[in-house]
C-alpha cells in the first residue's frame, strides 16, 4: 500500500510540475496549448466454464479503470518552445474464483518533456521520458519496471553543403528492485547527407554504442562507421535509366562477460517486412506472403494492419495470421525474433497466443523450426519475444491465430494491433571474442532501356554484391538480366518475359532461368477474360528443377445486380529431390444483388495434389471450399447477414455464422445498438454464441458516456463456459 502511494505520490509531482512549468512560462507569451483526456470506466464479469468431466469454476471481477492523459504545447519566444505531458494508465481489479477473493492493480505511466530551440537551418532538441509499469497481486506480489530515457539531437543544415546530425540517447531498464532487470544504454551518432546534386547522393554515419547489463556483469562497446553513395539518372530522352549505389561498414565490437549468464544481443534488418491472412487453399508450409513494410519501419506504436484481437475471432475468423522478413541473402544468422503490439497484454491474455516459426528458400515452401525456448511478453516493452534454434535463410516468417473467442471478455483487447517485426542472433557471452571487427561492403547497379520509342519493349539487367572482407566467407551476388514485351492491341493485352537469374546467397550456385506470358481481353465492359502462364527453370549443386503453371480467369458482369466469376489453374513442379508434384486448382463464385437492400454472394473451390517419388506409393490429396454469404438492410438501422462455410481438408469443417445489428438512433447526441451473432463449427461439436447491446450518449462537445452489456456462451466436447460484461467509461476531452 505504502508503494501505491509513493507511485502516486511521484506521478503527481511530476505532473505537477509539468503543469507549473507550463503555466510559468506562460508569463513570457500567450497561455500554453494544453489538452486533457479522461477516460474512467467500471467494468463487470461473471462466467462460469465447466471441463470435459464437468467440473465447474465460477469466476467473478470488478475493475475500476482510469485513463488519463495530458499535453502541453508552447512557444516561449521566436525559436523557443517546448511540449511536455503524462499518461496515466490505472487499473483496480477485485475478483472472486469458486469463493476465493484476490485483487489486482496495474499502474502505467508516461511523463515526457521536450524543448526545442532553432528553426529550418540550426535547431537542437532536448527530451526526457519515463515510463513505468507496476504490478500488484495479492497472489504473485508486487512488481515495477521502469524505462528512463535522456535524448539530445542536434541538427545544421546549411544551404549547398552536406547537412549535419547529432544525437545522443541514454536509455536505462530496471526493475525498482534491481532483481530481474538492470541495464543501461549509451548511444551517440554522428551522420552527414549531401544530397545537393540531384543524381547524387552521399551520406556518412559514425555511432558508438555502450550497453551494460549490471545483474550479469555483461558490457558491449560497438563502434560503427558507414559510408553509402548513390547515383540515379536516365540518358536519351529518358530511354535508357540507371542506378547504383553502393555502401562499407567497419564495426568494432568489444566485449566483457563477468558472468556466464551474460546475453550478446546482435539485430539483423531485413529488407523487406512479409505478412499474410491465410486463406483458402493456403497453408502454413505452402503460401506467399505479401510485402508489408509497415512491419519494419522502426515505427513499434503504429499498426501494420494485422489484427490479433478477440473480435475476429468471435466474428468467426480464425485462419492464421503470418508475420515476416526477406533478408538480402542466406549468411545472416538469427534465433529471436520480437513481435510488437499495439497495447499491453496481461499474463493470462499473452499465454493464450501459440507462435510457430518457419523459414524458406523461395517465399513459397516453408519448413517448420523448432522453438529453443517459451515465449514471453515483455514487461516493459509491448512484444513478444519468440526464441527457436538458429537459422540461416532468405526469408523467415512466425504464425499465430488471433486471440480465441472466450480466452478474455476485456474490451481491451478486442482488437490488438502487431506494429513491428524486429529479427535478433542472442548468444552467450560466453562464445563471443573479446575484440571483433567486421568490414563488409554492398553494391547495386541497375539498368532499364526502352528498345522501342513506344515502350512496347525494354530490356534489363541488375546486379548485387556483398563482401565480408573481415572473414573467410565468400561472397554473395545476385545478376539477372531480362526482356519484356507489353503492347496493347485494341481490346487485347498482351505481356511476356524471360530472364536469367545467377545468385549464390551463402549455399551456392542457383542459376534460374524464368519466362511468362498473357495475355487479357475485355471486348465488353461487363465481360473480361484472362489466360496466364509462368515457368521457371533452376539449377543448383544439389540438382535442377522445373515449374510450368497455367492460369485463366473470367468474370462476367450478367445483369444489373448478377455477376459470375470462374478460375482454373494447373501447375507441375519436378523437383531435384525427385519429387513430381501436379496441382489443381478451380474456382467459381457469384453475386447477387437483386435489391439494393440485399446481397448474396456463393463460392465454391477445389483443389487437388497428385505427388510422384520415385517408388513410393502415388499420393493423392485433395480439398474443397464452399462459402455462402448474405447481407440484408432494410432500412440503415438495421443490417443482418450470415454465413455458411466448408471445408474438407485437411479435417472436415463446418462453419455458420449469423449476426443481426440495430442502430435505432444513427443521428443525434444518443446511439443505441444491439447485436446477435452466432457460430457452429460440427468438427469439433462447437457452438458460439455472441449477444449484445451498447449505449452511447454524447452529453456535450467532447463529452461521451459509453455503457455497453455482452453475452458470451460457448459449447464443444471438452465443456462449455457462459460469460456476461458490463462496461461503462465516461470520456472526456478538453
């Protein structure tokens, strides 16, 4: 209790000051921008789950929730200013679990200030932060961790000369204790970007970093410098373009291990971030996945738009959610990869996620690796951190599901955000050299001509080497040269394309070479047509291999209202492990809209796989996909739709899902609305349902009083459980 108060105590003196700075300085200028949110809430959760042996547990909480945040903003004076605020997470939580009590607290904080001085040409900034987190359980006790950080840029940037920036950061980690966690960051960083010439750009960068971890005695000193040129330019009427650049990076890295418990921490960037919803006919071993750079733009609060949170679940999505790299080649080594979210998780909602890790040569077939250790959420940092046996490839991906219907009724954590993928090789001390030093260099070079004036034909040639010049490692290159043909022919267009490709990416020698044709025709508005084929053939030490696949798609616009959609494909893959492998792939769907107020939309796939190795007996796998959707508003108050779904493989699967919405107040200062949604799924004998109502009324500018009541009941083999909530938070913002 006595610590309840001291944390109190502390963030009320620094808001506080925050507060006094503000009105303070106000007397030099005009009053401070300051805004203020409030956010208390209470919530209400009964549920009771009972086994497969019909054993019943009855469990009760009470949470009162408090959310508050405030900023401030100011000029001083003419290149004078400053914004400061705090954040303020507290959570009281008092439950009851077959007649026996305990509580729960949470307090999260976050007070930061900022003072900038300068304008377009010469500035510097000043920042500090804390954050802290702190547990209190009348089971596991209590616990604080805390993150401090002192920052210091400064920036010049003069007109026709390079631009200049300075940064310092000292970042310390600790609990209060100093039992579980106690380390301390230093960095500094020196760059220079000359980019006045507009073909050209150069930049420097010399860092220095200090990490000390003081419960294993672990010191690491890494001195960094780094130099990149770039050239761009298109000669000829723009017929022909070019670009290179090319890149050195010396580092030294030092370290002491006082202890054999001493971690070395090493990050590995990949270049571009991979996600992917698996939907059908995807699976974990066999799919691609798409670019997503979001996931690593160093950017850990902002979403890449992959939703972990209850609700897809409830909503009857449950396929699972893949998260990924692409490295520049197969020599970087790593065995931890962290997966941010959006918020913080509690220990009962982490343990619920199950992550699996999975690395390919070709962003196609994926081998599953195994995991070296359970994984954790931070305690400060909102991330999972995931940790497997060492691995060397191209391209490495983790899967999860989103948070199951029924694992939690919080509200928040109906939807959770991931924000970044961060890639790391964690080693013992231990088994790293006191003194190393690395130099590696990178080169690019690419060139695009136009044959023909109209573009019709170009051809292409593109070029990557690296070179570690401090270790016997050989080198790792990529070249490809191409030639592509695209020309439009009235209501036809036509496209193909071959190309070699000669790559050693640290597992030797892959010579492919690729070729594509298609072709597409829309002789009608609502009628179009298209036919596609792709091959490729590779060879490396270990053998060649061959792929030839074809593709059409038609899509018929019927009526007003009627449209219809048929796909087929084939493809044959040979192997150099002598596998021979056919696959099948058809697709029909149609939608219906014969009122405005009604859609209906019917899909049906099949798929089907016919594998060759050599004496073994022949397999046959396949599966198929039905869907019916309908989506039916009346008037806009009121929307209601359902879903049917099937699938065979690789176990039978049933799923229905009806849902009903009622807004009777869509305009005015009061919303009011009821929802009824249900799940079958006959393969595991589950049954979900979902039943609820929200009110929200908007009592003045700013001002918004949320209550809202959900019903949840599943059943399935292993037992069945029935959950209410209540929840109801007043919001303001000033």
């Amino acid at each position: 209790m006595l610590g309840r108060r001291r944390q109190h105590s502390m963030l009320a003196r620094s808001i506080f000051l925050v507060a006094t700075l503000a009105f303070t300085v106000s007397a030099f200028g005009d009053t401070p921008d300051i805004s203020v949110y409030l956010k208390p809430g209470f919530s209400f959760l009964t549920s009771e789950t009972a086994d497969e042996a019909g054993r019943i547990t009855r469990y009760t909480t009470k949470d009162i929730l408090g959310e508050y945040r405030l900023n401030l903003k100011h000029e001083l004076m003419p290149f004078l200013r400053y914004s400061a605020g705090g954040f303020l997470d507290d959570r009281h939580g008092f439950a009851t679990t077959n007649g026996i009590e305990s509580t729960q607290s949470l307090l999260g904080s976050n007070v930061f200030a900022i003072l900038s001085i300068g304008g377009r040409y010469l500035g510097a900034d000043a920042g500090y932060t804390r954050r802290s987190a702190t547990t209190d359980s009348s089971i596991t006790g209590k616990q604080t961790m805390v993150s401090e950080t002192v920052s210091l840029v400064g920036r010049w940037i003069p007109e026709g000369l390079p631009r200049i920036n300075l940064r310092y950061g000292r970042i310390a980690n600790f609990d209060t204790q100093r039992l579980f966690q106690d380390a301390l960051a230093n960095e500094l960083q020196l760059g220079a970007v000359y980019s006045t010439i507009s073909q050209l750009d150069i930049r420097y960068l010399f860092g220095y970093q200090e990490l000390s971890d003081k419960l294993t005695d672990t010191d690491t000193q890494t001195l960094t410098h780094s130099a990149r040129a770039s050239y761009r330019d298109s000669f000829f009427d723009k017929r022909i373009s070019v670009s290179a650049d090319y890149s050195l990076v010396a580092r030294e890295l030092r370290t002491h291990a006082g202890s054999p418990d001493g971690k070395i921490y090493t990050r590995e960037y990949a270049i571009n971030g991979l996600s992917l919803i698996e939907r059908f006919p995807d699976e974990p071993t066999r799919n691609t996945l798409n670019v997503n750079q979001s996931l690593i733009d160093n950017d850990v609060g902002v979403s890449a738009n992959i939703n972990l949170g209850f609700d897809i679940s409830v909503g009857g999505d449950t396929d699972p959610r893949d998260l990924g790299g692409t490295f520049a080649d197969a020599t970087k080594e790593i065995n931890t990869i962290y997966v941010w979210v959006d918020r913080k998780l509690t220990e009962a909602v982490a343990q619920q996620f199950t992550w699996s890790v999975y690395t390919s040569d070709d962003n196609l077939n994926w081998t599953q690796v195994a995991l070296s250790g359970p994984t954790v959420f931070g305690a400060i940092q909102n991330r999972f951190e995931i940790t497997f046996e060492r691995v060397k490839s191209r391209y490495v991906k983790v899967v999860t599901t989103p948070l199951s219907a029924g694992a939690t009724l919080d509200p928040g954590f109906r939807d959770i955000n991931v924000t970044e993928l961060q890639f790391f090789l964690v080693v013992p001390a231990s088994e790293v050299p006191p003194v190393q030093n690395r130099l590696n260099s990178v080169a690019n070079a690419t060139i695009v001509a136009r044959l023909t004036k109209s573009g019709s034909l170009q051809a292409d040639a593109a070029m990557y080497l690296s070179l570690s010049h401090s270790t016997s490692a050989r080198p790792t290159y990529r070249v490809s040269e191409g030639l592509t043909y695209q020309r439009q022919f009235g209501k036809l267009m036509l496209v193909g394309r071959v190309a070699r490709d000669d790559s050693d990416e640290g597992k030797g020698h892959t010579g492919t070479v690729l070729w594509n044709a298609s072709g597409s025709y829309r002789p009608l508005k609502t009628l179009r047509h298209s036919l596609a084929y792709n091959g490729h053939w590779r060879q490396r030490e270990s053998g060649s291999s061959m792929v030839n696949s074809v593709n059409i798609f038609n899509r018929a616009d019927l009526y007003d209202g009627i449209s219809l959609l048929l796909s087929a494909g084939y493809s044959f893959s040979d192997t150099e492990t002598g596998l021979k492998q056919h696959n099948f792939l058809s697709r029909v769907g149609t939608t219906l809209t014969p009122h405005r107020t009604l859609k209906l939309t019917g899909t049906y796939a099949y798929t089907k796989t016919y594998s060759i190795v050599g004496d073994e007996p022949d397999t046959n796998i396949f599966n198929d996909f039905v869907e019916a959707t309908l989506s039916f508003a009346p008037v806009p108050a009121i929307v209601v739709s359902a879903q049917l779904s099937h699938r065979r493989a690789p176990e039978a699967r049933l799923l229905a899902n009806f849902s009903a919405s009622l807004s009777p107040f869509p305009e005015g200062n009061l919303h009011v609305s009821a929802i009824y949604s249900e799940s079958i799924d006959p393969a595991s004998d589950r049954l979900s349902r979902r039943a609820g109502s929200s009110v929200r009324w908007n009592i003045r500018t700013g001002v918004l009083l949320d209550s809202s009541f959900t019903y949840l009941a599943t059943e399935a083999k292993t037992g069945w459980s029935r959950s209410y909530v209540f929840l109801t938070t007043l919001t303001a913002s000033l």
